[in-house]
C-alpha cells in the first residue's frame, strides 16, 4: 500500500466475516428489505423481495375475457387456466360483460363485481391499462397481460409501456408482462424428487429446451416467462426463487435487462444464498443486441460491462441453450464438492488424452494420482496403461467385478473431487456394465461422478434407462458441455465458500474527500488536467509535484521549486490529447529551456485557438509500468471503473478489466489477474517488480469517487498512471475528468 497517509479507503477482505444468511428484514406492501440499509447515495443495499407464492399458487383467479368460443385464441388459454387452477387447487372466476358463464362456469360481468378476494388476474383484453385502473380498487395482488405491441414495437409502444407501468405502481398491484405468455402455467411434473430448477425466461420459446428437461428426469419448480417487465422482472424472480427451499439453482434467458443494479442486488441475494444463476445473456454482438431489444423492449448493456458485473456477483454466463439446460442440471443436483480435483476414466487412452487436453485448457485441475494410488490401479489395469490420469483400463476390466473396483479406489482419493467418464460410443456389454458401475457408485459416494454418452443415437438402454435414471450421475452428450458445466460447478462453490457480498464494501456515509471533490466539480464540463490533478489529490491519489503557472519568469521559478528535470504541459479545460498537438514538452533541465518551452506552448494555443487556464510546470517522475484508471457510466450498471496497460497501449492492445462498484480488495486484483500484459507488474526483460499494492490503492480510491460522486463525475480518466518499483507507489502523471 502507499502508506498510512494514503490507507483511508483500503478495504481489507480478509478482515471481513460475512454472514450466508440475511439480516433482520421487515415487510413493506409485500416486499422485505433491510431498514435503513442504504449507500452512500441512497441506494439500496439489499434486495426487496416480493412476496411471489399467491401468484405461483393462488387460491382464487380472475380470468378476464374469458372464452368458451371455439376458435377464439382466449377460448384455448381460458381453456388451459381452467385446467391449472383444477392442478394448484385454486378457485377461477370468468370475467366477462356479456357472458353469465364460460365452460359452465358463472362469469362476472367486471372486475368490480367480483364479490371474494382475488389473488390473480388474467388479461385477455388487448388493452390490459383500462382493467389495470379498475382492479387498482380492488384486492388483487397479481396480474399478467398477455398483450403486446409495447416497448418491443418502438418509441409509441414505449410510452404506451410507461403509461402501463405507472397505472401498476400506483395501483398497487404487481404486474407480469405485458408480451408474455402462459408458460407460468405450464404442466409441471409433480412425480420427481430432487433440487429443483427454476426457469426465468423472456422469450417463452427459449425456455422450451429446458423445460422439456423434466422428460430426463430433471426437476422443474417454476417459469416465469417475464416478457417486456412493466413491472416484474427478471430481479425479481431470481431474488424470491433464491429463497425458496425446493430450487437448487436458477436458469435464465435474459435478452436485456430492466435494471443493472437490481439485477446486482438479486444475484448477490442468490450467492448469499448459495444459490447458483445460469444465464443465457444476448447481446454480445450488435446484432443481438439489436434483436433483443426489439423484441423486449430492454436495454442489452455494453456486454463488456455485464460480463464483468456477472462474474461479480458469481452469476455463470452461457452461450447456448443446451449449455443452459445442463449446467443448471449439474449445479442443482450436485453436492459441494470435497476437493477440486478431476479425474478422466475411460476405456480408450485416446479418448482419456483428448478429453484431458480439453480439460485442462478449461482450466480443471486434473492431478497426478499418487504413486500408492496407481499402483493399487494396476492391480486391475495391465501394467502398461497409464493410470496416473487420465486413467486408462484398456477395455476388458470394465466388462467384469474390476470395474467396479477401479471407479471406487479412484472416488476414494482425497486429491479427486470429480470423475468423469466419457463413452464415446455404445459398446455392449462393455458400456452397459461400465454404466451401471458408474451409477452404483455415484449412489454410494458424495463426489460428483459425470458422464458423458458420446452415441448421435441416444435410444440405447444403457443411456435411456441407466444413466437417466439416476439422479446422481450427471450425464452429457458432448465433451464441451460436461467440461464447461464441471467448471461452473466448481467455481461456484469456491465463488460461494465464505462469500463476501460486494455490497458490504459499498460506503454509507460521505467522505470528507467528498466535500474536497464536490467543490471542485463544474456541471456539464470537462476540467483542466491541473483540476482534474486536484480532484485526485482529494482523493488522496498521488500526483507529482507540480504548479500551475501563467508567466515564464513564473515557470523559472516553479522548475526550481519542483526540482530539475521538469515537464511542461498546457492546463485547460479543452485539451483532451495534448502530445498530438505538441503540447508537452519532456525532459527540461534549465532555465532557458523552461523559458522558450513556456513560449511554444502559449503560442501553439493561440493558434490552435485553445483557452488555457495556464501551464503546469511538473515533477520528472522516473520509470515504471504505464497503466490507465478511469471511471465512466453505462447505462445499466452505471458508475463503472476500468483498468489497463496505459499510454498509447490502451489504445492498441485494449488490455482492459472493468468492475461495478462497490467492491473491496480481492475484486481490485482480481481485474488486475484478468489482464494480458499483467506479467509487466511483475518486473519483465530485468525491470524491477512494479508496485501492485499501491495500483490496487489507486483502483480502489478511484472505485470509491465513482461511489461518492454518481451525481456529478460522467468520466474520469487516468493515464498514464505510473506504477514505480515495489515500494515507491503509483503516480497520476495525467488526468482527464468530465463533470454531469
């Protein structure tokens, strides 16, 4: 660190004991929250809640525009509401105007004349605002309007939008929709067992791949097909699914996001949990981008943002659905994992090498097994295999009692923590016996055993009956999946042992750094690098010595203060790029250089028509690696901060990380982990270890003004920064800074 002088904002991690559970909450209009948890701005620090169990389980529901005309699209969806509220046990009352009844149920002629409280409302009106005012005088907590032509359409759709999201507010009610659809209602396979997963999606037909898991067996507890989020959103959905008992992790299609912190403050409350979140995120090219949001109406982020923000707060990002499907799938199932460890078992050592090689370039661990260990393994496998891992057993021992053998003397090493067992292909009885070896084995131990079945067929006993039938052994199709899910499933865990939300770190109160920088901001305008220097200061981030001149008998007098040698920079509010326009001069060392130096800056600015606020006269910082800091808003997230390799490389190379504040100590280095170039700070070609401390200092310094100033900072650059040898600190040489 630079010292105790410089130590305000460190945030020591280690020192830090966070609790898994929640702090004490009350409930407010249906919604818990943390009292009188805010930041420093008056944002709030945890999660609200809703109170979601009448709208998935219902005792009584109102389906307005109810229809029993063949033919009629509302009489199929009237027909299918019908049927799930006889599965929930919940009581449906048609509305209609000029119906006395809909498949021989009694209709009400409105929303008013309904005489017994309602927990959910159906809209099959294609204008759901009007409906929307006449329940707000009534009891009902819940409504889904399939209706679209909103946010999706463009600019009129939006407003229409707005109109509809602001009836819901102040009617009190919550609202799905609109543009969604009745995958909420979906048949949901009560007869297995199980964690359960938990499906959010904004398109429903991309939510199909997983909801058809339950025909492998796999467990589904809810769907909420969010569509344009009006009101309830994706957030939402994962905060109450995180805190229900019978979801063991959250699958999600997202092609934007309503909100960039609460979808924050919701994965935090799942990690707190220990809940995982898989998502399939659109928008990483423009085209998806573009897509997604004609579809939903929804910001997609700048996706370098929401990929950083997403690991963050340990949400696990996937391209694809099927990667969605069986990561879920492996991270609802499995049991904490007892040791990192991965083993490769097969009965072919070209297909052990291969799936090693891909292993291990995912970065699994796959240890070497103890001499003691294979040598208990060549009691069974010829001599001449290697076993040391991945295992290889030739073929025949899996055909008999040594198979078995094989597998537990490999679960019961300590290093291994999974096994994994790919089968290319069906090869009977071989595979047969192996696969029920496999699964036997899984039911008797507490590690993780994967397989993955390589067949295109998929119709062999051995893969339908076996191996689907347990819900132990996590099953694959491709090398790609199994290897990307045990990755997921390993790093969660370690992301969630002993997690430390990000939000504990965020400040509560202002700084008196804060008053020093609010004094200095000038609203909707970019300040000069001396005051931009000083913001920094405020902040206590080093700068070099330096003054702020407007004479050259003024800059004589300021190089002898600052100390041979000097360099000579223009000040002025305007001036973003000053080397291109020969507006620095480097390496002064007297006085009638300093002179003719003041001369040429003052006369390029007048000719470059640039108003200057003067010249600086700075401190000659010595060498070291050149690394940027800044601070700029996206439009999800907000206050953002991004660190690289500085000076011209920013440009070229692009050797960035970025983080959404707040975050503490170990997330600082955990961006500096993320860079291409960061083998420079450890000191390369003989140049000296540069001082990552002091850089870690500086990105936390910097984190905690994009905090304090939301408000008033749009942007902040810094760079170069100049991290010195271990021990001598890092030093703002340039900054560049825009007010709101």
């Amino acid at each position: 660190m630079l010292g105790s002088t410089h130590g305000t904002f460190t945030t020591d991690l280690r020192a830090r004991v966070v609790a898994c559970g929640e702090s004490p909450r009350t409930a407010v209009h249906g919604v818990t929250a943390a009292p009188g948890d805010q930041d420093v701005s008056g944002r709030p620090l945890h999660a609200p809640v809703p109170d979601l169990d009448r709208f998935f389980r219902p005792e009584s529901v109102a389906v307005v525009g109810a229809s029993d005309t063949e033919g009629r699209p509302n009489t199929g969806i009237t027909r299918q509401l019908i049927a799930w509220a006889e599965r929930v046990g919940a009581r449906l009352v048609p509305v209609h105007p000029t119906r006395t009844s809909v498949f021989g149920i009694d209709c009400a002629p409105s929303v008013g004349a309904l005489t017994e409280p309602v927990d959910l409302a159906v809209l099959l009106v294609a204008d759901p605002l009007p409906v929307i005012e006449e329940l707000a005088g009534t009891k009902v907590r819940f409504a889904v309007a399939f209706a679209s032509g909103f946010a999706e359409t463009g600019e009129a759709g939006a407003a229409a939008q707005e109109r509809l999201a602001a009836a819901v507010r102040r009617s009190g009610i919550r609202l799905l929709g609109p543009n969604t659809n009745l995958n909420a209602f979906e048949r949901f396979r009560e007869d297995l067992e199980g964690p359960a997963v938990a499906l959010i999606t904004q398109s429903g037909h991309q939510g199909r791949p997983v909801f058809t898991l339950q025909e492998l067996g796999v467990r589904l507890s809810h769907w909420a097909p969010t569509g344009n989020e009006a009101d309830l959103e994706t957030s939402d959905f994962i905060s109450y699914f995180a805190g229900r008992p019978e979801v063991g992790a959250i699958a999600c299609y997202v092609e934007g996001l309503k909100d960039g912190r609460s979808f924050l403050l919701a994965a935090d409350r799942a990690a707190r949990h220990g809940v995982p979140v898989v998502a399939v995120k659109v928008g990483r090219t423009e085209t998806g981008a573009r897509t997604a949001a004609s579809h939903t109406g929804k910001l997609t982020g700048a996706d370098q943002v929401v990929d950083a923000a997403m690991r963050q707060y340990g949400v696990i990002r996937v391209d694809g659905l099927d990667q969605l499907q069986d990561t879920a799938t492996l991270l609802a199932r499995a049991r904490r994992p007892h040791a990192d460890g991965v083993v490769v078992y097969s009965i072919s050592g070209g297909t052990g090498a291969h799936f090693a090689d891909l292993a291990t370039a995912a970065g699994l661990a796959l240890p070497t097994l103890p001499a003691a260990k294979q040598d208990e393994l060549h009691q069974w496998i010829p001599e001449y295999l290697s076993v040391s891992n991945p295992v290889d057993n030739g073929g025949h021992p899996v055909g008999d009692w040594r198979g078995r053998k094989i597998i537990d003397a490999i679960l019961a090493d300590p290093s291994v923590g999974v096994l994994i067992c790919p089968i290319t292909g069906p090869f009977p009885p071989m595979s047969d016996r192996l696969a029920q070896d496999l699964v036997e084995a899984a039911e008797a131990t507490d590690k993780l055993v994967c397989v993955v079945w390589g067949s295109p067929v998929g119709t062999e006993d051995a893969y339908r009956t076996t191996l689907l039938g347990s819900s132990r052994v996590a099953t694959f199709r491709t090398f790609a999946n199994c290897i990307g899910a045990v990755k997921a499933y390993l790093d969660h865990h370690r992301f969630t042992t002993g997690y430390r939300s990000p939000f504990d770190e965020a400040p509560r109160t202002p700084s008196p750094s804060f008053r020093k920088a609010q004094a200095l901001m000038r609203p909707g305008r970019r300040l000069s690098e001396h005051a931009a220097k000083q913001l920094l200061r405020a902040y206590g981030i080093r700068v070099p010595r330096e003054q702020l001149v407007t004479s050259a008998a003024a800059a004589v007098r300021a190089a002898g203060l600052v100390g041979y040698p000097v360099v000579m920079k223009a000040s002025g509010a305007q001036l973003a790029h000053k080397t291109e326009l020969g507006l620095v001069k480097v390496g002064l060392t007297s006085a009638s250089q300093v002179r003719d130096a003041y001369r040429d800056l003052t006369d390029i600015a007048r000719f470059e028509s640039i108003d200057l606020d003067g010249i600086l006269v700075c401190q000659m910082v010595g060498r070291g690696v050149e690394m940027v800091v800044g601070v700029t808003r996206d439009e999800l997230f907000g206050p953002t901060v991004t660190v690289g390799l500085g000076g011209v490389l920013v440009e070229v190379l692009n050797d960035t990380a970025v983080r959404v504040p707040p975050f503490g100590e170990r997330e600082a280095r955990s961006m500096l982990a993320e860079l291409r170039g960061r083998a420079l700070l450890d000191g390369v070609r003989g140049a000296p270890p540069a001082d990552v401390d002091a850089l870690v200092e500086v990105v936390l310094r910097v984190q905690r003004m994009a905090l304090e100033l939301d408000g008033d900072l749009a942007e902040l650059d810094i760079n170069p920064l100049m991290v010195l040898p271990r021990g001598q600190g890092a030093v703002a040489l340039d900054a560049l800074a825009v007010c709101r």
